[in-house]
C-alpha cells in the first residue's frame, strides 16, 4: 500500500524569495480497535513563554497583518489510480466503488494571520494559518489543517520554527483483507515538526536549509503503517539580473513501526529528492514600475527517488521514481490582490519483481488550480 509522502503532495511549495525579509498480494491482517493517539505538544510552553518574553520588552511597535486566498483545482487522476485500476473504475469494480469520478474539483480556503514585533534591528513574527480543502464530487476528499509559525529576521538571515497539524489525510479505499472484502478508508493523522535558516551571505546568493520531523498515525485498519519520517534539506538561490536559480537537495528516511505490532510487512523507505526552480524577475503589466501591478513565471521541477528497506514479497525490491514538472504564473493584481495560475503533472515510473506492484502503483495526474489571495 501507499506510504504518506507522495500521496499529500504539497501544492505551491515556497519558492525562497530574493530577500529573507519577504506540498502485492496482501498477507490477512487483522485490524486493531480504535486508539487514542499520542500527540506531542511540546510547542505549548514554548510558544507561551516567548508571547511573555515579548509582552515584557519596551520600544516593541506591532500590528496585525492577513492574507486570505480562495482557490479552485482540478485533477484528471485525484486518487492517483494506475492505468490498470481506471479500467477497472469504467468496468464499475467493486475495489473501486468508493470512487464516484476519477477526476474531481476542489474548493480550498486559507487564512493567514501574521503578528510582526519589531525591537531594534530584530523582527520577530508570530503566526497562524488555517486551511480547509473539498473536493466536489469524491466529498471523503477533505483537509483541516492548521499551522503555527514563528520567525525571527536580522537583515541578512532569518529562522522559522513551524508545527502543523493535519488531523485527517485520506488518500483511497482498500479492500479489508481480514476476510469481511469490506473496503476501508486508507487516512492518517498527521504531525509536523519543522525548523529553518535562511541565510544571504553574499549579494545575489541565498542559501537555506531545513529539517523536518513528522508523526504519522493511520486509522485502525492501517496500524502498521504508523511510523515517523525524517527529511532534512540543503539548497541555494542565485539571482540573475533577469531571473533567479534555485536548487536543493533533500533526504527523508520514514520509519514504519506500527508492522511490528502486527505481525506485517515493514513499509519503510528511503528517498533522494531533487528540486530545482527557474522563476524570472517580476515584470511590470504596464509602465516601468512594479510597485502596484506585476507578472511573474517561474518553471520548478521535482524528482524522488525511493527505495522500500523491507524484504517482503510486497515490498522487497520495490523503488519508485517520481518526477513533478510545474509551471505557473504569479499576476499582482494590485498592491492587495493577487492572482496565481498554475499546471503541474505527476508522473510515478515503478521498479519492483512483484508484477501486482507494478500493475497498481504507477500512475500520472495533472493538476490545474487557480488562487486569489487579499491581503489586509
């Protein structure tokens, strides 16, 4: 079955800006009953004593900054089925019943509110964003997400630790193979731990780097599926006179632990994920300036590579090989609103000596979306 990463694809991944300042054949198994689900909550106190840090400093000015953004997409694959399972949804089988269309819309809606404290030459930036997502016609498809941010800036470098929250990510359904052939929702819960630097050491170079730590709990039916994943990310930005280069390298070891429990196949794997980015200066509509009304392209190009650790029939041998190629059009509107365009297309080549494997994990999507954001 499908591990997290690629099945929550993360839309519009940041772009780092030119000043810091600125996504077999199955064994039976039995499902274990609902549990309560540990979560850490450690960013609390943390969170608590730097509001109290702040309220205590004099000469601090502040003042509420948001951003709200509507957005529409389409996808001509949102379950992300290979060939071989769309013939079976036009056939109407009965693995495939939970889909109602194999493509979809989706309405998102997100809020984001800043809180900038500036004291001296520092900035510090608490914030919050909720997120909510619909599909139109598969309505199981449904995201509520929250993020909690807070960064600090100096003039050359900035930092940024986040948490999210993401209590329900489904992807698709899956036939119970405990022997009841009842088809059962395959969704987690999701934690995220993440912090950042960016750094501008020389005129025209960023430089940047990441670490991330999530917690993933699936639901009782996929209890062997929960584990932790790793990623760290080293990358720079290189600013041309009319458009800027951006490349990274990234890392990520998930470790499934919840197999071991169970008595089932250790889903863990490895990964080499490759990103590079060509976005050009943002040119004015009209006139010279850019001030009021802009466009601006970019081109960004994603590959992974995975590799599964375990040395089961379903698992062993498997590699995946995932490219994402998007393009967009970012269109400031004016100094308040703004307008994205974006086209993205996924393809996933699999390598495995399982033929099942092969016939139900490769597939293609493309994705259409558009976004309007105001900022007040």
């Amino acid at each position: 079955m499908q591990t997290s990463e690629n099945l929550d694809l993360e839309k519009g991944r940041e772009i780092y800006p030119d000043n810091p300042e600125e996504a077999k054949t199955e064994a039976p198994k039995r499902a274990k009953p609902p549990r309560g689900l540990t979560r850490r909550k450690h960013f609390r106190p943390i969170i608590l004593c730097l509001c109290l840090i702040f309220l205590g400093l004099s000469n601090l000015s502040a003042g509420l900054e948001g951003e709200i953004s509507l957005g529409l997409s389409y996808s001509d694959n949102v379950f992300q089925l290979s060939d071989y399972d769309l013939q079976r949804f036009d056939e109407e089988h009965y693995n495939l019943s939970y889909v109602d269309t194999s493509d979809d819309l989706t309405l998102s809606t997100r809020i984001d509110l800043a809180y900038p404290l500036h004291y001296r030459w520092w900035k510090f930036t608490p914030s919050v964003s909720g997120i909510i997502n619909q599909n139109i016609s598969n309505a199981d498809k449904r995201r509520q997400d929250t993020l909690l941010r807070f960064r600090v800036d100096r003039h050359y470098w900035s930092a940024t630790a986040l948490y999210g929250y993401y209590p329900y990510v489904y992807y698709r359904h899956f036939v119970d193979s405990d022997g009841s052939a009842e088809l059962e929702k395959y969704a987690y819960e999701r934690n995220l731990y993440r912090a950042e630097l960016v750094v501008r050491p020389i005129k025209n170079v960023t430089a940047f780097g990441n670490i991330r730590y999530e917690d993933l709990y699936y639901n009782q039916y996929f209890t062997e599926a929960d584990g932790n994943t790793l990623t760290t990310e080293l990358g720079a930005r290189y600013s041309f006179p009319t458009f800027s280069v951006q490349g990274s390298y990234s890392f990520r070891d998930y470790s499934a632990e919840g197999w071991k429990d169970i008595d089932r196949d250790d889903g863990s794997y490895q990964s080499n994920i490759y990103r590079g980015v060509i976005r050009l200066k943002a040119m004015p509509i009209s006139g010279t300036s850019t001030k009021r009304q802009s466009w601006q392209p970019y081109l960004e190009l994603r590959r992974e590579d995975r590799f599964y650790q375990g040395d089961s029939s379903w698992y062993g041998g498997r590699e995946y090989a995932t490219t994402n190629t998007q393009a967009g059009i970012n269109v400031k509107l004016s100094p308040v609103w703004n307008l994205s365009l974006d086209y993205l297309h996924i393809f996933r080549n699999v390598d495995s000596p399982n033929e099942s494997v092969l016939r139900l994990k490769e597939f293609s999507e493309n994705r259409l979306s558009a976004t309007v954001k105001y900022k007040f």
